[in-house]
C-alpha cells in the first residue's frame, strides 16, 4: 500500500496529466529531470494559487542545504536508502512546516531516487518563477570593467530587446581573455563580439587560406 501511494505520488509531479487537468503550461522551458519536476510542481502550485508559498519554502531548503553540507551529501549519497532520504526529508520539512505540495515533490524525489537532483530541481523553479514574474535574465562580460556611462547605455539598448511587461535582470563580469569586446547572453540568445573570438576566426581565415 505505501509504495502504491508514493508511485502516486511520484506521476504526480512528473506525468503530463496532473491531477486536476492537464499541466499549466510553465513561462519558460526547462530541461532535464529536474525541468520536469520543477515544471510539473509549477502547475500544481499554480493551480492551487501557491506559487509565492512554494517559492519560499524552496528558498528556505535551499539555504538550509547550503549550510547543511552534510545533509545535503547525504541526500546525493546513491549509497544511501531510498527509505531513509525520504525519512530525513519528511522530518526536515515537519519542522519547517512546509505545504504538501513541496512536501509532496521532494517525497516523489526521494521515492524515485532524484534527490541528488535537489539543488537542480530548485534552480529550474527558481527560473519559471523568474520568467513568471517577466525578469530576463542578461549576463555581459567584458574585458574590462564598464564606467557609469557605458552601463547606462547598454542598459538602455539591452532594454530595446525586452517585451511589454518584461524587465532586465543583468549581471556584469569580467574577463580579461576577452582582449577587448564583450559577450552577451540574453535570455536563451548569445552575441559573441569580443576581439578574442574576432582575431581566432582572422586567424582560422589566414590558415585556411595558405
């Protein structure tokens, strides 16, 4: 009976057909195992208007993990019983009292053996909830740090490329390789315009050419 109502459990979270309907269709794709947990726990939390809950309580697990370095290899530890995981998960979230829904994921995770997917499946959520909320995310990396002025203005141009209702979450770096230029990835696009792939395909151009 018990491994009856956890496989239940488990095609909760991860069949195309949900209980209560067909999945709500997530903001944003997101693959792997644990696109398809987070994806299938998306639906349910939206059907049940517990997005912002759910969110919380993963960000709560989250830091919990990150302190918890022990719990979190033993979660990864394939040597480890199935039982016992699911166990240590239950108690965990008692404690915190958590919602079924995040109770129930991370159950149908442990039965399944993907708790080492943990960390994953809570970074693609982290992603639907952030595309949810209309946030794209930009990473531009440039050779050297940018001045005030030159950030106002890729700001300004990066913001051309966003939809009504969306807004820019960006992120700087640098990398000195890049010689001069920069890289920027926007949402699922990439522009390369950095010197250092400029002068390898110069380069790759004059080889070929003698």
């Amino acid at each position: 009976m018990a491994t009856s109502r956890w496989n239940l459990v488990a095609r909760h979270f991860c069949s195309s057909a949900a209980r209560g309907g067909k999945l709500v269709q997530a903001p944003l794709q997101v693959s792997g195992v644990e696109g398809r947990y987070a994806s299938a726990l998306y639906s349910a939390a939206t059907k049940q208007s517990k997005l912002e809950t759910v969110e919380k309580e993963l960000s709560s697990l989250q830091s919990e993990l990150q302190k918890n370095q022990q719990l979190l290899e033993f979660l990864s530890d394939p040597s480890q019983k199935k039982f016992q995981k699911k166990a240590a998960v239950e108690s965990l979230m008692k404690k915190k009292n958590f919602s079924d829904l995040t109770v129930n994921l991370f159950v149908a995770l442990a039965e399944n053996g993907r708790m080492k997917k943990t960390m994953q499946v809570i970074s693609s959520f982290n992603k639907l909830m952030s595309a949810h909320r209309g946030e794209v995310s930009c990473t531009v990396k440039t050779a050297k740090p940018l001045d005030e002025a030159t950030l106002k203005e890729l700001k300004t141009a990066l913001q051309g490329f966003l939809k009504k209702g969306e807004s820019l979450q960006l992120q700087t770096s640098v990398d000195p390789t890049l010689i001069g230029g920069m890289t920027v990835a926007l949402g699922d696009k990439f522009v390369d315009m950095s010197m250092r792939t400029k002068i390898k395909t110069y380069t790759d151009l004059i080889k070929a050419a003698v």
